[in-house]
C-alpha cells in the first residue's frame, strides 16, 4: 500500500469517527437553528476539536495518522510544536505513539494577528514564548487540529523564532505545519506565500465532507456539499427556517 493509499484510508476512519463523536456537528442531526459562526457567517455545520483530548482511542489515532505523515512528507523533523491550545494534546500524541519529541508555544491573551504579536512581544520580558527543550539544528514543525486563515499558524512561527534568537540557537528551522483538518477556505496558499509547506490529513471540502457518505443522512450530505460550493446562497433567513423545520421534522 502506498503512503497516499494509507493517508486516504487514516482520513476516512478518523472522520467518520469525528463526526461520531460530534466534534463535527450539523444542523440535522444536533442543532436545527445552526450556528452563526465568528465571522457573522451562518452554517449548517460546526467542527470543534478541542475536545478531542476527551476521547483518548480517537485522540491516539490522530497522534498515529500524524506522526505517520511526518514521517512519510516531512523527512528529518526532530521537534513537533503543539499550538497552544488544540495543538498541545495533538503534538502529545504523536510524541507518545511515534516518539518524535514535544514543545508548544504559549497561550498569548488578545493576539490575533502578527502585529498583535509584535506589540506582546516588546512587553512580555524574559517568560518563555515556547515551553520545552530546543537545541541548535532542530527542524520543527507547528502541529495544530484544523486550520482556516492560518494566521495562527503564523503566530506560532513567529513564537518559536522569537524564542530560538532568545535563547541564542542557530540553525533552527521551522517551516512545516501539520493539521489533522483543513477547511480549504486558502490557507494553503497563504502557507505558500510565506514559504511554508502546509500538510493536512483531511481536506475537508475536497474529500472529508465527501467520506462522510455512509455516515449522513442525504439531507445533511446534500446541504452541507452546497454551502460549501455558495455559502452566501444560505445566508437567506427564509432558507435558514425551512433548513430548521426539515431538522425537526427529523
């Protein structure tokens, strides 16, 4: 079996296990009125995986299907860093299962964007902006549970270089990103525009929406596969109350 094979495989079983376990949850089945997400955006599904760490079987799966893509797509990485918060049970999976040595960077209040971080940076002192150990040569890469913008991503870049200068290390380098799920909403093309490879288990418009098949009602599938082709087509509140009566009809 090749890598692509096996990866196609790890995806599926983890998904349909996300959405088992509802940290993938739709208007459907668990929340008729939906969610009006942070953006002002309303939608017909919700992934939350914080409370992956809740679900110890699903959460070394995750630690084995990611440390396995390391491995196979990222040769030669010798630190994984967990973004704070999601991240940090992520990375300390794969470090237990796949032995690939933990860090994580710093949960900083009110840091959204890198300039946020610049302006924490010139008042935060000598603290730690990445706890655990570091040494001269590492090859690091930022492990988090999903990834849409990628500004976060971003910060904890920037954290760890912030933290290597202060600690006086040379050739450090941090250039990768792992993400159990991607939304395909273009943060690979900002990776790309910052010269960082972006790599992701489940491309969850392409293909985890898709291995939901056996999983979904038709009505879930339908409605979900075309929001995520014309969101702005469900933002009709005429729509959003027939969407809620199917459901409790359900």
């Amino acid at each position: 079996m090749t890598w692509a094979e096996e990866k196609e495989l790890l995806g599926k079983e983890i998904m349909e296990l996300l959405y088992e376990k509802r940290l993938i949850r739709t208007w459907y089945r668990d929340e008729p009125q939906g969610w009006t997400l942070v953006s002002g955006i309303w939608s017909p599904f919700y992934i939350q995986l914080r409370p992956l760490c809740s679900f110890p079987d699903l959460l070394k799966k995750v630690g084995i299907a990611l440390g396995k893509m390391i491995r196979q797509e990222i040769p030669g990485i010798t630190k994984v860093v967990g973004v704070a918060m999601a991240g940090i049970p992520i990375a300390t999976a794969i470090t237990i299962v796949d032995g690939i040595p933990a860090t994580f960077t710093r949960k900083l209040e009110g840091v959204r964007t890198l300039n946020d971080l610049q302006t924490v940076i010139t008042q935060y002192g000598e603290h730690a902006l990445l706890e655990g150990e570091l040494t001269d040569s590492d090859s690091l890469v930022i492990v988090d549970d999903l990834v849409t913008k990628f500004d976060s991503k971003l910060i904890g870049i920037e954290q760890v270089k912030f933290e290597v200068e202060r600690r006086g290390l040379r050739d450090v380098n941090v250039n990768a990103v792992v993400v159990l799920l991607d939304r395909e909403q273009g943060a690979s093309d900002i990776a790309k525009q910052h010269g960082v490879a972006l790599h992701s288990l489940i491309l969850f418009k392409s293909k985890g929406i898709g291995w939901l098949a056996d999983k979904m009602s038709t009505t879930e599938l339908t409605v979900i596969e075309d929001y995520l082709k014309n969101p702005e087509k469900y933002q009709n509140a005429e729509l959003q109350k027939d969407l809620q009566k199917k459901a409790e009809k359900n």
